[in-house]
C-alpha cells in the first residue's frame, strides 16, 4: 500500500536529527538529482535580491525572510510528515498517533514536496519554504521531478501493491500515474469542496493507519465519522470513492 498526499505550506522550524544526506531519502539512487534541485534552491535563497525572496517563499515582510536564508545543508532536520503543519497534517495529528499507526504512516506515505521532490513521510528534511507553483530562477521543480523521478516511482508503487492517491490535483504536474488507483472526492450538500477536502484528506488518512487498511476493500469498509460512502465511479485506471460529508 502507498498512499500519495501533497505538502503544506506551512512547516515547523528546527529540528534535532542530522542534516540531509543520502540515507535521509527513499530513492538513494536518485539522491544526486534530488540534490541537484536543492542546490540551485540554496544558491537562490542565498544570492538573491528581497523582492525576489518574497515571490518565491510566498511572503510580504521582509523580516519573515531571514528564517529561510540559511545553508539548507547544514540545517538540522526531522520527518517530513513531522516537518509539515497544514490543514491536513493536523487532521492527521501523527504525534497523537500510537507507534503502530505511526509506523504505518511512516511506511506507507509518499509526500510530494515542491522542493525535495517525492519523500516518504520518515525522510529527514531541514526546514524550508517553496510556495506551491513557483519557480526558482528559471528552475521549475515539478518538470525536473516529473522527467527524472517518473520511472523509479512508477517501479517503486508498483512493487509496493495497492495506490491510493489523496494529493490536491496540481502535484500531478510532478507525476501522473500510470497504474490503477483509487482517489477520493468530498461533497457537502451535493457539491464539491475544496478547502476542507484538505482536512478531510487528513482524517482519511489518520483512519487508514489506525485500522492498518492494507488492501482496496479495507479502504472502502473503512467507516470514518462524518463521511458516507455516496458512490463510487470507475474511468480508466482510476477508481473515485465520492463521500458526502454529513456534519
């Protein structure tokens, strides 16, 4: 089972574990390109002017840019799936977890990151900031990701059974997948939602690692508070469990 989930904006400062180095990502052998993308995100940070400072990390005040200004490979690090602090990870609540479901998460989640790229949610990442959809420099993240990490991933999902994908729509611009799937959709009052579906995400995936769901008919026995199963749609590859929210 891999479960595919978006980062967040925003992520918590420091850190007690060691900085980046190859053991701190799955996909070692594609460590030196993952770095490749890193570097040119630290020499920007560190060489650029404000104004173009603030377009990259998302910010208005230029005392916020200071946090951000470091030497990226000399920052201390944690999980990822600690790192981030967005709706969802909340709504996951991984610290409150206990260590099996912890574990499951651990194991099981593939985090795409706008910066390092797809991480599963134990690697070690520093602290940083990459608004979603910007560019640094002349460097877009999401087609080098997509052009050098399709195939591994592909590989990687493959061996590892059953994909459920919970990433917000644009992370596809970092990989489409090929294989059969199963994606989820929230409807409050018959229509679709779009800011809670990041808490709702959250919750799914809280549920699957308390009850271990390993298997497609796990998921879809799945009860989860506040969300009935209204239908379930099949196009191509990928099939499309729609919950009605009820609360």
């Amino acid at each position: 089972m891999t479960i595919l989930f978006a980062p967040s904006e925003g992520k918590r400062p420091g850190g007690d574990l060691p900085p980046i180095a190859k053991d701190a990502f799955c996909l070692p052998k594609l460590y030196a390109r993952r770095i490749e993308a890193v570097k040119r995100y630290d020499t920007f940070v560190n060489t650029a002017d404000t104004d173009a400072l603030k377009k990259l990390f998302g910010l208005k005040k230029e005392i916020d840019l200071a946090r951000y200004r470091t030497d990226i490979f000399a920052a201390p690090t944690m999980k990822a799936v600690e790192r981030y602090d967005g709706v969802a990870y909340d709504h996951l609540d991984y610290a409150a977890l206990d260590g099996r479901a912890q574990a499951y998460v651990d194991d099981n989640l593939l985090i795409f990151s706008n910066l390092f790229g797809p991480i599963c949610a134990k690697d070690r990442i520093p602290d940083y900031k990459l608004k979603q959809g910007e560019h640094i420099g002349d460097f877009a993240p999401e087609k080098f990701y997509k052009e050098h990490f399709s195939d591994a991933l592909t590989e990687y999902l493959t061996a590892r059974g059953p994909v459920v994908d919970l990433r917000a729509g644009f992370y596809e611009k970092f990989y489409k997948l090929p294989l059969p799937h199963v994606t989820i959709k929230f409807l409050k009052n018959g229509k679709s939602v779009s800011h809670w579906a990041k808490a709702y995400r959250g919750l799914v995936l809280r549920q699957m690692a308390t009850q271990n769901v390993k298997s497609e008919e796990a998921l879809l026995a799945m009860e989860i508070e506040g969300l009935t199963v209204k239908e379930i749609l099949v196009k191509k590859n990928k099939k499309e469990i729609v919950y009605e929210i009820t609360v």
